[in-house]
C-alpha cells in the first residue's frame, strides 16, 4: 500500500500562536489528504511531538496552516488547497529519496 502521513505545523506570526495539523494520504483508499488532527499551542505540541517520535516529516508554510485550520477533523483537504499539499507531497517524497 503506498501512502503518507505528514505534519503542517507553523507559528501565526500575528497572534504568535502555534498551529499544527496531521494529514493523512492513502493512495489507494483516499481521494485527497485527510485532516488526522489538528489544534492550537498544546495541542499543537503533542501534535508535533508526537510525529518527531514517529519520524513523521514536518512542513512548515504559515498559510497552508492557517487554511487546514479551518478543516474538520477527517475531512478531505478541498480542490484549492491541491496544490499547496502537493509541495508537501513533493518534500516527503524527496526526504524519502535522500533516505534510500
């Protein structure tokens, strides 16, 4: 089975409150990445942390952040965010090569 899971965390500069939020992309079973988890300062952290301890990769782009925020929990990411989750996409898969 080919898919990935990834983290999209970054600090929101303005009101200086972290944001992290954990995709999921199953190619055989998914249409797009889904929304794992999502949160805000704590919350955000045990995300964060518990990728790092399961050697998720992390990408971090503030306004990617901002709009998978405003996703539902399991929720597939819409058409207009396609392209910004393909550079994620595009960022794992060259970690992945580098790791070979």
């Amino acid at each position: 089975m080919f898919g990935c899971d990834f983290m999209k965390i970054n600090k929101d500069n303005k009101s200086k409150k972290k944001i992290a939020s954990a995709l999921r992309y199953d190619i055989e079973n998914d249409n797009a990445p889904v929304v794992l988890a999502k949160g805000h300062d704590n919350m955000a952290k045990r995300i964060i942390d518990k990728a790092k301890e399961h050697d998720i990769p992390v990408y971090e782009d503030e306004k990617l952040a901002k709009q998978l925020d405003r996703l539902e929990l399991n929720q597939e990411i819409p058409r207009e965010l396609y392209e910004a989750v393909a550079q994620i996409l595009l960022f794992i898969s060259n970690i992945d090569v580098d790791n070979y």
